[in-house]
C-alpha cells in the first residue's frame, strides 16, 4: 500500500470515530499526534501553519511544548479551526511548582487532558534520595491536577536509568508514586538509549504508561526518523493495551528538516498504528 493510502485511511478513520471517553469507540485505530517540540523552530514562524501542514499530513492530535505567545483562547481557536485536539502538554516541573492554579487553567482551557513534567534539571538527580523527594513532589501536584479533572505525567530521559546507590532511579519514581495521580509517559527512544527494553517496563508496571513518544534509534545510538531505527514498533505496539496506551506522539529532537521527519514518521506507522 502507498504511503499517500496510508495516510489517506488512517484520516478517514479518525475523523470518522466516534470519541468516547479516553479511547475510541467502534474502531481499534487510535488517532496519531505529534510533539509539536519537534516543529519548534516552524512554531515559531507560524503556529497557525504548522497547524494547518500536520493536519495535512494525517496527524489528528498535537502534544505542545510551549505556546509562542498565543493565548489559551488563541490555540484552541487554532486547533478547532484544523481539526486537532491537544491532548497533553509538556510543563517544566518548576513552572508546575510556583504557578500551577495559572497552568492547570491554561490547561484546561486549551482542552488538555495531561500535563506532563518533561525534564529533571541535573541538581535533583544526584541520590536516590532526592528522586525520592521528586516522586512525593509529582504525587503531590498530582493530586491538585486530579482535583482538577487533569491528570498529571512525568516524561523519561536515559538518565533515570544511571544506577545510583544500587537502585535505578526510574525504578523508584514508579514504586514512590501513586499510580492514580502520576502516569509515565515512555520516550522509546530514551528508555532503548539506556540499554533498557520499553517491552519489560510495559510487562512489569501494566497500565502506568497511558503516553508514549515514539522515536527511534540507529545502531549508533543516534536519533533517527520512526521506521529508519532498529525499535521493532510493530513488537512494541503489540503490547499497547498492556501499557494502558492512550496517546502517541512522534518526536523527533534535532531533525534536519521538520516536516519532513513528521511527514515520514507519520507514513510509516500508518498502517500500524
């Protein structure tokens, strides 16, 4: 099949479904988002036109990692206009800390259903200790976003994977919170990058990964386009509902041309996703 037919029936599909609740019903398709991280530099060219060239694509949801001086009103106006939802949003834990009233009412004004701590600054991974102390802080704005109607996530790097004290640090920070106010969200990419297998996280914690940022990785360790790598996704999505699966978003952190990487992410997967 063409990778224009592809894109053509996964479109058809999404727009066809029926949404119910936190899945889709009549249809085992899910829709297919992006990072929009990855288009950074064309949001900041235009935000209404990188909305407009991902719905072009096929990509039906978005996944922000800033807003480039839009307001909430402004982007969901934006979203509405081309037919995306944006499902979740990468907030520094920082911001989360010191203005989460602020954040979690941009948050749902927009129509987000996560937020997610995307990064550690280096000063609190140092001990185990200190992830410890990260996990009670994630458990407790977690629990603000739940009594919100939000839900509250926290985003990998390969860095939670370094032994510390003999523990795993990525290890802890799943047993330290509770499941019912913090879910992960699996970069594949960084969890492969570390040595680890995304399968094994999936088999041994079931349900803690309702996202996921599908990246791929070359046999140097390089990040690639998803489908130029060596991640089986066909394998890794046989285990989606294992996972608690949700929301997908392709990323790609440093591609050398941006639609580019989204369009062809975007092929490759449509007949598996």
């Amino acid at each position: 099949m063409s990778a224009i037919t592809r894109r053509h029936i996964l479109q058809a599909g999404v727009g066809t479904i029926a949404f119910s609740g936190l899945g889709f019903a009549g249809d085992s398709r899910k829709p297919l988002g992006i990072q929009l991280y990855t288009l950074r530099d064309e949001m900041a060219k235009s935000v209404p036109g990188t909305f407009q060239r991902l719905a072009r694509i096929g990509y039906s949801e978005l996944e922000f990692a800033g807003y480039f001086d839009h307001d909430a009103k402004e982007i969901r106006g934006l979203l509405d206009e081309h037919g995306l939802t944006a499902p979740s949003s990468h907030v520094p834990l920082e911001l989360m800390q010191s203005e989460l009233e602020k954040t979690i009412e941009f948050a749902s004004a927009v129509g987000h259903r996560y937020l997610v701590v995307p990064w550690l600054v280096e000063e609190l991974r140092q001990s185990i200790d200190q992830y410890r102390q990260t996990a009670a802080t994630l458990n407790s704005i977690g629990e603000k976003c739940k009594a919100a109607g939000l839900m509250f996530a926290y985003h990998n790097h390969d860095f939670e994977f370094d032994v510390i004290d003999e523990e795993v640090p990525y290890d802890v920070l799943l047993h330290e919170t509770d499941p019912d106010l913090v879910a992960m969200e699996m970069d594949v990419f960084w969890v492969t990058k570390a040595g680890r297998s995304p399968i094994h996280y999936i088999n041994e914690w079931p349900g803690r990964f309702p996202l996921w940022h599908i990246k791929d990785i070359s046999s140097d360790g390089t990040m690639v386009d998803v489908g130029d790598g060596t991640i089986d996704f066909p394998a890794l999505l046989e285990h989606r509902d294992r996972a608690g699966l949700r929301h997908g978003f392709v990323e790609h952190d440093r591609p050398e041309v941006a639609f580019r990487t989204a369009e062809r992410s975007f092929d490759f997967l449509a007949d598996k996703w």
